[in-house]
C-alpha cells in the first residue's frame, strides 16, 4: 500500500489543490476516472458556451427586423459547429495531459477508485492511503424515474456534443437551466423544440419574474409546458413519444419528436466512490455533508465542487478548491462564503443573479426592491430592449445590498458590479459613487438602486 500526505479525486477543480500541494513539496497522489479536466472543460461550461455563441449570433440577426434590418441567414452548418466545438474541447485535454504528464513528483491514478476503509482508496486493483483527502469528483446527469426510459435513446447534456447531425424536432423534459440553454441553441440551429417541466415555472432558482420573462420570451422559438410530469417513454414510427400528466388536473397528453434531451438536474457522484467507507456522510440527495471549512464529516477529508452540492458552478468550484486547500494542507480555519456567488444561465434572454433572492431576503431582513428596464437608460433604448431589466433587492435598514437579479442582453457582465459590491460589503454607495460611462448599459445598475421602494 502506497501512503501519501495529500490524495485528489478529480481533475476539475481538483487540480488547483495538485499544485498547491506540490508547491509544498507534499507527497501526492491524484485519482481520476476521466475524462481529464473534469465536467467544465469537456462536457460542461466551456462546450456548451462555444455552441450558446453560435446561437446568439442566429438569434440577433433574426431579431434585427426591430432595428430596421432585414437579414436572411442562407445556411446553418450544424456539423461544422459541432467539430469546431469538439476540437477545441480535444486541444484544451490535450494541453491539459501534457502539464500532468510534466509533473513527474505527482503519481496519477486513472480509474474510478473507491474507498475500502479509513483514508483508504481502491484504484485499478492499488491500495492507496492518504493522511488529507480532497473529494472533488464531481457530478453526473441525473435520470428521472420514467417508465420505459430504459427503452429509448436519449441525449444528456453529455452525450449531446457527440452529435454531427441536427434532429429535426426535441423534446427536453426538464426546464431549469440546462434545458433553457440547450433549448435556445437547437432552436437556433432550426430544431423543432418542445420543454417539459413539472414545476410552475422554469429556472426555479431565478426571481419569479425573471422565470415568467423567459418563459415567455423561449415560447416565441419553442413549445414551452410548465405543470405536466413526464410519466412514460416509448418509441415511435418518427422517433420517440412522452405522455405528461398535468400537476393540476391529472389530464394527460402526449408529445412526439425525433428525440429526446434529459435535463432533470444531476447526481453527486459520491456514491461511485463509497464515501461512507470512509466515514463520509452523505445528505438525503446523495450529496457529501461539509461544514463552513469545506470539511466532510471525517477529519482531514473535505469536499469541493459538485460533490458537494453548495453551488454547482465552476467559478465556486475553483474558489472552493483553494479554501479547502489552505485549511486541510495549510492547517487554516478559512470558511468559505457564497452570499456574493454569481451565476448566469447563458438562455436567450440571458440571466445573471448573485445574493438573495426577494423571497429569501424578507426572511432575515426588512427589505427595500429597486428595478430599471434596460428600456429606462438610454443604451437600452438604443438596443429597442424592451423587457429586458434588473433587480435590486437591498437591506432598508443598514443600506447593504444583499441581492441582485437582471435578465436581458450581456446580463453575466453586468452583474459583475453587484457581484464586486457584495464582496467588498454590500455599500450601495459604492455603485452610487463610481462614474458610470454614458451611454452604456450598465447605466442600468445604479438605476435599479435610485428606484428603491421601501417594502
């Protein structure tokens, strides 16, 4: 059995804690069941934003008729777009293997391993320990319990960026942000496209004014059903069949297209790894329990990244990393915050949001609500963006902001001011004080904080 002072699990977020342990000159092992790189890089993020981008450009010029331009888009090369993607996908893998393959102090594990007992690791028939273990396995899609999905092909947002051909039409039952993403880039690309979700709205994250705005605005390129539950699959002459039930009245329905997308949320990977071997407690999902230091509920194990299921987002995955990094190699009591983590779901609108939502804020607070269309400052005028706006969500009594919420053209740049606010403290006057360009449109920031209303 070999030993080592620190052991990685995944190759994501995971590989800022290699290089920080060898930067101390540890001892490491990293354990990785591939594909190399993790989720972002390879079926994630960064595939996913390389397709949305070709969508935008669809969706702005066939939107430009309001600007009094008409243009026609002759041809869409759905192929070309798709290797372009998997190209650059393969060259980042590449380049990223080469800089594993240049750490010859570091032993690499290339399977899925499990733990067998107490800091002890199973890998390709190796018996591995370690004195600290970082988990940073990562996530899967997750199934939905639907009767005859076993008898299907379906797509995940996986084994979507395997595709060469466009489908003629798709069903993607699911409606968070995955399915806005998805759904916005095959409609572009000219798929027929229907979403299924079961709650009353998309994005159930998001303010319920936003998820009423993109529903609205995906239903004028798609087929959009909130409230029925996807109850059973079968194949069809032209593909594929899903009969719904509606949460309210019970009446089913069916639906049929070429084929089918998954997009139901994911699954900790924690169970492939059997944490519980290890003393490791996993929640009522699946995923591993840690406290504010990232730390699982076994000393000298911690935690980051989907696993874990705080904040599945890659940005909070790296912060994550190198929090639990200093405390479990540094010996630190650093505790890790997500009141200003951003994220945005890359739909057509976009949507950017970071702290509080309204509902959530009037739990701990008494409340002030701000909002400016982008339609209120003139950039947005220029841009004849009529329903695109932001939200401020702002604490009365001591003038901090503790939320923000935009939905609308370039929302994940604009955000980023809320986001720097709320890290440094919440000071709206911070925002209020900063020259702002004029015109731009992130004019529409500081406009959403002068329309404050106490509540």
């Amino acid at each position: 059995m070999k030993e080592y002072e620190v052991i990685v699990i995944g190759s994501g977020c995971g590989m800022n804690i290699v290089d920080e342990a060898l930067g101390h000159d540890l001892k490491v092992a990293l354990v990785d069941k591939g594909p190399f790189g993790g989720t972002c890089a390879n079926n994630g993020c960064i595939p996913s934003k390389m397709l949305i981008f070709a969508a935008d450009r669809v969706a702005e010029i066939r939107e430009a008729g309001k600007l009094g331009i008409e243009a026609d888009i002759t041809s869409i090369d759905f192929g070309s777009i798709m290797e372009r993607m998997r190209e650059s996908v393969g060259e980042n893998r590449a380049h990223m293997q080469r800089g594993l393959a240049a750490m010859k102090e570091l032993d690499f594990y290339e399977g899925t391993g499990h733990f067998t007992g107490d800091y002890t690791m199973e890998v390709n028939g190796e018996t591995i320990k370690g004195d600290h273990i970082f988990i940073a396995a990562g996530s899967r899609p997750m199934l939905p319990p639907v009767e005859g999905l076993d008898s299907v092909d379906y797509l995940t947002n996986e084994t979507l960026l395997e595709l060469s051909e466009r489908p003629e039409s798709l069903i993607i039952i699911g409606g968070g942000y995955v399915a806005a993403e998805y759904g916005h880039f095959f409609a572009a690309m000219g798929t027929k496209v229907t979403i299924l979700e079961m709650a009353d709205r998309l994005v159930l994250a998001e303010e319920p004014e936003i998820a009423r705005l993109l529903k609205e605005q995906l239903s004028w390129r798609m087929d959009v059903y909130t409230d029925v539950r996807a109850e059973e699959i079968r194949t069809n002459a032209g593909g594929v069949a899903v009969i719904v039930a509606d949460t309210k009245t019970g009446k089913k329905s069916e639906f049929t297209a070429q084929t089918i997308l998954l997009a139901t949320g994911r699954r900790s990977n924690a169970d492939l790894l059997a944490a519980q071997s290890t003393g490791v407690e996993v929640d009522q999902r699946g995923f591993v329990k840690v406290n504010e230091y990232l730390e699982t509920t076994k000393k000298r194990i911690y935690a980051v990244g989907d696993i874990n299921g705080q904040q599945m987002f890659t940005h909070v995955a790296n912060v994550e990393s190198m929090v639990a990094a200093h405390n479990g190699i540094h010996g630190n009591k650093v505790k890790m915050g997500y009141s200003a983590a951003p994220h945005a779901v890359y739909s057509h609108p976009q949507i950017a949001s970071v702290g509080l939502t309204e509902a959530a804020a009037r739990k701990a607070h008494k409340i002030s609500v701000g909002r400016a269309r982008y339609w209120d400052v003139a950039q947005g005028e220029a841009m004849m963006e009529e329903e695109g706006f932001a939200k401020a969500i702002v604490d009365a009594e001591g003038g901090k902001l503790v939320g923000f919420h935009i939905i609308g053209p370039y929302a994940p740049i604009i955000i980023q001011e809320a986001v720097n606010a709320l890290a440094s403290g919440g000071d709206i006057d911070q925002i209020r004080r900063g020259m702002h360009i004029h015109p731009a449109i992130t004019e529409v920031v500081p406009a959403a904080l002068s329309n404050l209303n106490r509540e």
